[in-house]
C-alpha cells in the first residue's frame, strides 16, 4: 500500500549528467523494481513521477535528469531539505525469469541499480546519447554501455528475458526484438494513483493508464 | 445558518469531477461527504492523444477529453462498484447536445444509487454542446427528479446570469466552476498538449473562481459547490464566504491524497477561529457588511 511522508533529504550526488537524489526512507516501503513514487519539488503545483534506483538500508534513492522546471527543482534540493514523497505506485518488474538481461535507453537506466540487485547481478546494455551521460552505468553492475549512434537494440542477444526501460520509440524498438520484453514505461502523470488519465500511452489499439496498468507492461501478454 | 447542508450527500466537501477514480483510491474517496464520477457520455471515449496534461507556473493544464467507458458500461460495470464505497455518489454527465443529456439523466433516474446528477456543460476539451445551459439544464429536468447541479464555465461573459438561467431552467444547483481554456509552449515555443490547449485548473484558477461564486450567489437561491484551486481549509472558508454551500477538491488531489482529511480539519478550525460555530455558518460572508443582515438570495 503506498503512503505519503515528508522525508529528508541525505544527498544530491551528481552521476555524470544526471544527481542521484538520496532521502531518507522513513515508513516508505521501497516496493518492488519497477515501481515508481511521486516526488514533490518544492514550489510546484504537480509531482513528477520517478522509479526507485537504489534502496540501501534506511534510505530511497532516485536518478534524476535535470531537463526541465520540476526535475531541476528536484536536483536542486540539499541536504536536510524536505521532499514529499507518495509511493510505491504502479506494478513493478516480475522477477521470476531465467535468463534476465537488462536494456536501458537514457534515464531509462534508473530502475536497473535496484532491480540488478534483486536478480543478483544479470548483464545490462545501456545506451546513452555521451560519454558523460554514460557515467551513470557505473550505477549498474556488469554493464556495456553504447553510446549514439550505436543504439542498445543492435546488441540485444536473442533468447533472454528482457527487461527495458527508457523513451517510447526505444521500448517499441525493443518490443520488436522481444515481444515478450517487460516494458517500463514513462509519461507525464499528475497523480499517479489513477485520478487523472494523464498518463494514457495508446497500447494495443487502446490508452492505459501507466500508472496503474504500468509502468510495467508486456505487449505479447 | 448551520444547518446541515443542503447538498445531496454526508457534508460539505467533495472532489471535483476527473480528479479522483474512486475505485482505484477507494480511501480517498472514503474521506469525502460525497464522490463525483468522471463525466460519462452517452458512448465511450478513449479521450485525447497525449500529451494531456502540463505543468504551468501556478497550476496545471488537461486536455484528457471526456475519456469513458460510456453510459452502458458504467451502469453495468462501475456504478455498481460505486455503491460499495458507501459514498454518496454524484454522476457527472456530458454531450454533444440536449438530447444527450435528457438520455443520461433518463438512465440515471431510476437509480437508487445515484445521489445527485452533475451536468457538466462546460469541458474546455471537447466540442461545445449545440444547445444553451438553459436548454440543456430544461431537458435534463423534463428526463430526472434526481437532484441536478449544472456546471458552468468561468468564461461565460456574465457568470450571473447563466447561473440565473440555469435556475430558472430547473437546476437543484450549481457547481462553479470548470476549467478554464490555457495553454503551455515547450522548451522549442511548441504547444506542450497535443490539442494546444487545455483547461487550467489549480491555484491560478482560484481567485476566478471566487469571484464566479461571489457573482452567482446573489441571484439564485440554491446551493453551490464551489470549485477551483482550493489546496488549504482556508481556501474552502473563502468559498463557503463567497456564497457556496460546499466545495470540491481537484488539482490538489492529485498532488496530496490526503487532502480532503487535512483540508476538512483546516477548514473546522478556520472557521472556529473566525468564530462561525460551523465551516457552513460563514456562508455569504463575504457579501455582508458591518452590521448589516445576511444578503437574502433574491432569484
């Protein structure tokens, strides 16, 4: 069940292009991979929805890209700074596979730290637009990392359990390659606890709602 | 006044309508004297393309478009669910034309599970109906006994009197108000929504909407819910002040859940402290001056 709990804020650690931002975890359960929590920046009307990236003991921490008015306020904050947080939300990555691998495009890369932890350790191809956003795959263990114009779907192995994460065209480029591929998937969202059909993507001829159909989705399911 | 409310349902606060699905946060819903449905319109809509929704600097924009399962569905499928919640259920309606609303409203009326009908006539993201407030509100009356809340746009050139003709035409009440038309431009100066406009609702949306109810409460002697960027108990003092008789929680659900709790306590000890011996006490406060007797609605 999610909850809504100010938490203070441990870190703001820069990770190439990206901050990981680190706050206490208070009574916030983590939830499982692929899970997803409202952050509140400060002087915002809405929150922005991010994936859990790490859950150390006593802590949440969430991998940020600083690229507009929210998520800046967001990389902003410092420690000892409070941050409203509502989660876990959404359905996560179903774990029980056989052969995982792990295909990030971007910030895509950002639920992969915690999910490589639960799997122990599966390989991960993750694709960044530069060299400095490819920093953030030291988050991640056992990683080749491509970098524009090499996309991660022209190194994707056949026949493994595919768990992907990153921009729209990405996960319908991954899809192609393995249609049974878990798909987490992003879009703006208001509430993300189902309130305000904000984060429809059209899926099989029909709008789900991300945040509670998702963010997890499989197309051949 | 303090007496009980004369809006259907438990009390005084609701949720405005599509900013809350009650079956998916059944606890949020439990938290208010009456839910609201998403609009349903005679047939199903899969909405808008998104993008639907935008942050702006002090509120946001939606262009969601009336998605819904259509009336046949949600009689057969969501209204029953509804009814569990143990909430006073309010259904929002909306169409293309009277006709549309007299149908819904004929559907709903047989409904023992349907506390009150809210005809929203006013969505800044679909096509406008093709008839007046007035007449639709007329034919929704001639199709229902259920009790009838015509939703009004803050655009309206003269909030007053629409509020008026929507009285006389046969509304049990009123709900003020909607969004408002807005739009957003990208880092590139390109239209964030995929419609280019949205309706702006939240903190922006508020003092617009204070000013819709502080119009429409002189000229109709009906309860109003008011609506509009209401995030703290005071705001909802402001609104009962004004002239509403309740008032409905929106943007701010969605970035608190737990709002209608909190503002609900907020508004008890606003209002004590003004020393009105309820929240509904302060009703029309605003209209009065020193001295002075309640301004009687004169409609």
């Amino acid at each position: 069940m999610w909850k809504r709990e100010p938490l203070s804020v441990l870190a703001v650690e820069p990770v190439g292009a990206y901050v990981l931002l680190r706050v206490r975890r208070g009574g916030v359960d983590p939830g499982r991979p692929g899970q997803f929590f409202m952050l509140a920046p400060p002087g915002h009307v809405l929150p922005r929805p991010m994936s859990l990236c790490l859950a150390p003991s006593g802590e949440l921490a969430f991998l940020i890209d600083p690229v507009g008015p929210g998520t800046r306020a967001l990389a902003a904050l410092v420690p000892g700074e409070c941050l409203t947080v509502l989660g876990p939300l959404g359905n996560g990555f179903c774990l029980h596979v056989e052969r995982p691998v792990l295909v990030a495009g971007g910030v895509g890369v950002a639920p992969f730290p915690y999910l490589s932890e639960q799997l122990g350790g599966p390989p991960a191809i993750l694709g960044f637009r530069s060299a400095h956003h490819a920093e953030a795959a030291e988050l991640v263990p056992h990683a080749e990392v491509v970098i524009d114009p090499v996309l991660p779907t022209d190194v994707l192995p056949r026949n493994r359990d595919v768990f992907a994460c990153g921009p729209e065209p990405f996960l319908w480029a991954v899809a192609a390659h393995a249609p049974e591929a878990q798909l987490a998937w992003e879009a703006p969202m208001a509430c993300g606890y189902g309130a305000c059909h904000g984060c429809a993507v059209e899926i099989g001829g029909a709008y789900r709602r991300l945040c509670i159909d998702g963010p997890v989705l499989q197309l051949a399911a | 006044m303090g007496s009980p409310p004369p809006t259907p349902g438990r009390g005084h606060l609701l949720n405005a309508s599509g900013c809350l699905d009650a079956l998916a946060a059944p606890h949020v819903a439990r938290q208010l004297d009456a839910f609201v449905t998403k609009t349903v319109t005679p047939l199903p809509r899969e909405g808008n393309e998104p993008v639907r929704i935008a942050e702006t600097d002090v509120g946001m924009l939606n262009s969601i478009g009336l998605a819904n399962p259509g009336i046949e569905a949600f009689m057969a499928d969501v209204l029953p669910r509804l009814g569990e919640l143990d909430v006073p259920v309010w259904v929002s309606v909306g169409g293309f034309a009277a006709r549309d609303y007299a149908d819904l409203c004929d559907l709903l009326d047989g409904r023992d599970d349907v506390a009150a009908i809210e005809l929203n006539v006013s969505c800044p993201n679909v096509a406008p109906p093709e008839n007046e407030v007035a007449e639709i509100v007329a034919a929704a009356r001639a199709a229902t006994t259920k009790p009838l809340y015509a939703k009004l746009s803050p655009a309206l050139p003269d909030i007053a009197a629409a509020a008026a003709s929507a009285a006389a035409a046969g509304a049990d009440g009123l709900s003020l108000v909607n969004t408002v038309r807005g739009l957003a431009l990208d880092s590139e100066l390109q239209p964030v929504l995929s419609t280019t406009t949205g309706g702006l609702s939240g903190p922006a949306l508020r003092p617009v909407a204070l000013a819709a109810v502080h119009a429409a409460y002189p000229v109709v002697d009906l309860p109003i819910v008011g609506m509009g960027g209401i995030e703290t108990g005071r705001h909802a003092l402001e609104f009962l002040a004004a002239g509403a008789s309740a008032c409905a929680l929106g943007t701010v659900l969605f970035r608190d859940p737990e709002a209608p709790a909190r503002v609900r306590a907020e508004l008890e000890s606003e209002a004590a402290e003004l020393r009105f011996k309820t929240p509904l006490a302060a009703r029309g406060a605003a209209h009065r001056r020193d001295g002075e007797e309640p301004l009687l609605a004169v409609a």
